[in-house]
C-alpha cells in the first residue's frame, strides 16, 4: 500500500487515542461490554433458580410431572453487547468519523494536507484505514474481555461453533461501526458548518437506533403463549412485511437480528453451523453493508471534486 496512506492512517490512530473524549467515550464502551457479561450470567442464573423453585414447590405438593428446564445457551450470556455496539459503538464511530476532516477543518491542517502531493483519493483512503484499526483495536479488545469474563463466570470453554459465532458477531459488528465512520466522515467533508453536521449525525443516529426499531416493532403481529414453567403468558413478536420493509433502513435493527442469532439468544438457531448463519443473514448483512458502500463512493467522488477544503 502507498507509504503516504500508511502515514496519513498511523496519523488518524495517533490523533484519535489522544482525543480525551474519544478516550472517555471508549473507556465507556468497553467498561459497558464487560458489565453485560456480568448482567447476562445474573440473567440466566435468575431464570435456572426460578424453575428450581418451582420444581421444588411442585415436587413439595406431590406432583410428578414437571415442566421441562429452560433451555441456556452459553453465548446467551454475552447478548447485552448488541445492544451495546448498536447504541455506543455507532457513536463511538460517529464521534471518530466526524473529527476526520471537520476537526481539521478547524484546526486549519486540513489546507496543509490538501498542498501536500497527496492525491484525494488517497487522502480517504488513508482516513477510512486509520478510522478501521482504531475501531478494529478496540473491538479485538471487547472480544478478548468477553472471552475471559464469559470463561470466568460460566466455568466454560466455547467450542469451535461458539468461537466461530463469537468472531462472525464481531465481524458484523466492525461492518456495523464503520458504517457510522464512513456516514460521520461523508457529512465532515460536505458540511462547512461543524455544528450543523454533529447535529445532523444525531439524528441519523437517533432515526436509525431508535426510531426505525420501534416503528418496526410497532407494526409486529403478537401471538401468546403460556409458559409451562413460570404459569405466565406471553407475547411472541411476528415479522409482517411492514415491519421488515421498515428495518431495511435500520442497520440497527439489522445488528439486533443477526447478534440474536449469533449469539443464540433465538432457541431455533442456537445449534446452528457457522456457514448456514452466514446463508441464513446474507440478506440482513448486505442490508448494513450498503449504505456504507454507497457513502463511501459518494466521499471518494466528494474528495475528487475538490471540495475538501
């Protein structure tokens, strides 16, 4: 690769771990991802000694036929974090993709790097690079703490399956993040008014975390059904195709559905392969994948246009 990309990202890694709310900010991320181990385990423990105690009280009133035990998936444990990369991560991206050129828009280096013999297309390329091993780094982190705490609290080993659906989540979710870096960096080089752009990556942000999720939601249909267990009924969500053709706006409702299969939060997937999860969420993957595709070529043609500045 070209020496002055590799310059302009070690730049960009550089310049981000010296920004003391982007360290605020990560510290929080990463201190969240850890605390979800802790809620998860707490989570599935409460459930096991719920239906011991209700075995126990059946058992005490001489009843024989008891219900069956809830079935608990080990990486079940860890489903807080997607909840967690699709709210922090995406503004922890937001935030780094943001300063990338309105940062140094006003600053005034971002005329220095433009003189330079630095074509523009390089000039993102190198951006985007120093952008993703920043948000690579700390991910490979949260992976690695998730894998120590969810071995210390489960007393467990994930198998080869489990590791494979671990990483994938990770994958999908670096794709995620970067789709929010190449959004944030998009409207830092189109926006000359910085406070308008942080604004605007606000309520995109808002629209696709939160407001599209519940839309969708929204227009579910609801089948009830009684848990043998806790003698209680419940609301079971269905897709309808309102509520589908709402979320293919939403990475955010995107990453919720493949992290839910991943990370076997859905039962009927849980004791799926690896490679029949890809098959199953290529369409939900593609879906996240192409407006940060989109926003990159439209960045490139941007740059190109001579409008950094």
């Amino acid at each position: 690769m070209n020496k002055k990309v590799l310059t302009l990202a070690r730049k960009e890694v550089r310049t981000a771990f010296r920004d003391k709310i982007f360290i605020i900010i990560t510290g929080m991320f990463v201190f969240l991802s850890i605390i979800s181990v802790y809620i998860g385990s707490s989570t599935k423990n409460a459930e096991l000694q719920a239906y011991q105690d209700i075995v126990q009280l059946l058992k005490a009133q001489g009843m024989s036929a008891l219900p069956p035990a809830p079935a608990i998936f080990p990486l079940a444990v860890l489903q807080n974090i997607i909840s967690y990369v699709g709210m922090i991560g995406a503004v922890v991206a937001i935030f780094l993709g943001y300063e990338v050129f309105s940062g140094e828009r006003g600053n005034g280096t971002l005329i220095l790097i433009a003189a330079r013999p630095l074509y523009r297309d390089q000039m993102v390329t190198g951006k985007l690079l120093g952008g993703a091993s920043v948000i690579g780094l700390l991910l490979g982190v949260i992976l690695v703490f998730n894998l120590i705490l969810f071995a210390a609290v489960s007393g467990l080993s994930p198998n080869a399956n489990e590791l494979g659906r671990l990483v994938l989540f990770f994958i999908v979710a670096f794709i995620y993040m970067m789709v929010f870096y190449i959004t944030a960096l998009f409207v830092s080089l189109k926006a000359r008014d910085s406070a308008f752009g942080f604004l605007l990556l606000m309520i995109i942000w808002i629209t696709v975390t939160f407001v599209l999720p519940q839309l969708a939601d929204s227009q579910r249909s609801f089948a009830y059904a009684l848990s043998a267990t806790a003698q209680t009924v419940t609301q079971v969500p269905a897709d309808t195709a309102i509520s589908k053709s709402i979320e293919l706006f939403s990475p955010a409702a995107q990453l919720r559905n493949i992290g839910r299969d991943l990370l076997q939060v859905v039962p009927e997937t849980a004791v799926m392969d690896v490679i029949s999860l890809i098959v199953r969420q290529a369409g939900a993957l593609l879906e996240i994948l192409l407006p940060g595709l989109i926003l990159l070529l439209m960045s490139y043609r941007t740059a190109q246009k001579e409008e950094v500045r």
